[in-house]
C-alpha cells in the first residue's frame, strides 16, 4: 500500500483495537471517536476499512438498522504483523 494517509489510517485502527479488543462502530464512529485527531476523509477511512476487511483484519457487519459495523477479526499478533508489514519499505526489483 503505497497512500501514506490510508496506511496512517490503518495503524491507527489497528492500534485502537489492540487496546479495545471488543470495539464495534461504523465508519463515521471510527472517523470522529477512534482516530480523530488523524481527521480522516471519508474516502480514506473507507480504503483503509476496505484493506484491513481484504487482509482479515476487521469484520463488516449489517446491524439492524441497515448501517454498516467494523469490528475485530484478527488476533493482536495479526494486527502487528499488519502494521509492521505497512512501516517496511517496499523493495522494487
């Protein structure tokens, strides 16, 4: 992953839910209670929750009223390894 703001993104999600295993909100609720110092876009926020859904990370859930949720579906060592994969630079061949 090569945008710096959506990497941002994402170590701070992952950071988050190390410390709150049990956490649960939507997009809007990471943007402005989880990261909010970062002051994500939306459209970042949504690329990052889309990377760590791909890689396993994070859960996409339906909650009754239609709005989506992320929630953790990885272990700490997995979200570590996650982030420390992000902070290597990439070696081009």
């Amino acid at each position: 992953m090569e945008d710096t703001d959506v990497m941002a993104i994402v170590r701070a999600v992952a950071n988050y839910l190390r410390v709150n295993p049990r956490a649960c909100d939507t997009a809007d609720g990471i943007g402005r209670w989880w990261i909010e110092s970062l002051h994500a876009t939306p459209d970042a926020l949504t690329r990052a929750l889309d990377w760590m859904k791909a890689s396993g990370l994070v859960e996409e859930l339906e909650a009754a009223d239609g709005r989506l949720r992320y929630r953790r579906s990885a272990s700490d060592m997995q979200l570590i390894a996650a982030v420390e994969g992000l902070c290597r630079p990439q070696t081009r061949h």
